[in-house]
C-alpha cells in the first residue's frame, strides 16, 4: 500500500483555485497533460497584501489560506502595488 500524498502548498492554493491562474483564469497545468506536475513557473504566488499591512500579518485561523494567491508571472507583475480587488475588476471585465 502507498503512503498518502501530503499535498504542498502550491497543491492546495491550485485546489482552491480549480486549477486555474487567480487574474486570468488560465489553466496551470500544461494543456497536453493534466496528469503531469504543474509547470511552476506557470505560476508564482501573489502576495493580497503588501508587507505592513494590518491583513498581511495576521495569524487568524482559516485566513492564512487567503492571504496569496497563484498567479501567472504576468499578472503578477502587472499588478505591481495596485489593490488586488481592483486588478482582478479589471481582468476579469476585460
């Protein structure tokens, strides 16, 4: 019998996720083989809060799940400092 698989950090944000990048919904895993490990590089994690935020700190059960997001390199540095409420309105209406 094989152990079971703990799933990492980067597995569980991509659950959360449906598999799909936070801003542009594009899907992590490589299109020809979901059955392969996710291309990493596909996707980075997007800090919600800058450092020094009250929200960014705070060590609250069930939020620290919330706290970043994965996001395609792109996204992620067009998003730069701007509130992530904001650039998501602005990539999910186009």
């Amino acid at each position: 019998m094989s152990k079971p698989r703990i799933l990492s950090r980067f597995d569980k944000k991509m659950i959360r996720q449906d598999g799909k990048r936070f801003y542009c919904r594009v899907d992590i895993y490589p299109a020809n083989n979901m059955l392969d490990k996710p291309q990493r590089s596909m996707a980075t994690f997007d800090h919600l809060f800058p450092k020094g935020h009250p929200l960014a700190n705070r060590k609250t059960s069930g939020q620290e799940r919330d706290k970043a997001v994965l996001a395609c390199f792109g996204c992620n540095k067009d998003r730069g400092s701007a509130p992530w409420e904001e650039f998501y309105k602005l990539k999910v209406n186009g």
